[in-house]
C-alpha cells in the first residue's frame, strides 16, 4: 500500500487542526498546540503563505501523520533551504514509512523550488527520530539556542 502525502492549502483548516492535535499529543505538548489555537483567518493566511509548508497523510479521514516547513531565501547564493519545523506520526502508525513518505514530498517540492538542502533538528534522546533521520541525511552536530524577544 502507498502512502498519500497532500500539502494543505486555505481551505484545509480542520485538517490542519488535526495536525495541530497531533503534534501536541506526540510531542506531550498539548497545551502548546492547542490551548490558544489561533483564530481560522490566521491559518487561512499562514497555509496560503508559498514558503510555508504544511504536508499530511490522511486515512480514513484521520490525520495519521504530517510536518510544518519553511522555506528560507538565502543571501550568500542565490538558493533556498528548507527547515522542517515539525514532523509526527501517530503513535499507532508508526514505523509505516509515513515520516519517510513526507519527507521524500517535500524533498520533491523542494527541487522544484530550488532548494539544495531539507534541514531538521532532533533532541538528543529521541533515537526513532534521529535513526530516521541518520537514514535519510549527513548528520551534523551543533548546539541550538533560544534567545528571548524583548516586549
């Protein structure tokens, strides 16, 4: 059996939701993704955005898995990177070949973009998600840093 991948667009927003729910619940956080849900105007806006990205597989009208990229311009050449923000599959899908299958779509829409890299970040524990991506890309180590916005 194949594996169906779709990018959502504006009128997505109740899958889009789902994904939402479901990042939350594999990430164990769902007051994250679902305690303030943004209004349905802004999600129609960010999904009608050409450098954001949010693709998912569906069965059965379910969300099974997905992932939320952004597409960032460079200055030093004129090219593109991709940043996988988020990337789940339901507990109960697993080890299917979903993550796989999402990855493999935005690699496609990627080279037709003009991208020359995906990138992903992984935490350090989390062995499914670094073995999947060790199968699929050069490993790079670096350190990661969230620095404050001042209000």
């Amino acid at each position: 059996m194949s594996i169906v991948t779709r990018r959502l667009g504006p009128s997505d927003l109740p899958l889009m939701r789902s994904l939402n729910a479901l990042f939350g619940e594999a990430f164990g956080e769902p007051a994250t993704y679902g305690a303030d849900p943004p209004t349905d105007s802004y999600l129609a806006d960010l999904l009608a955005k050409d450098h954001v990205i949010a693709l998912v597989t569906v069965e059965a009208g379910v969300v099974t898995g997905g992932l939320v990229a952004y597409e960032l311009d460079k200055f030093e050449q004129a090219r593109r990177e991709i940043y996988i923000y988020d990337l789940a599959v339901a507990e109960a899908q697993r080890r299917r070949g979903i993550a796989t299958a999402l990855i493999q779509h935005l690699g496609r829409l990627g080279a037709e973009r003009g991208a020359w890299v995906l990138y992903v970040q992984a935490d350090h524990g989390d062995d499914p998600a670094i073995a999947l991506y060790e199968g699929l890309g050069a490993r790079e180590e670096v350190l990661h840093f969230d620095i404050r916005v001042s209000t």
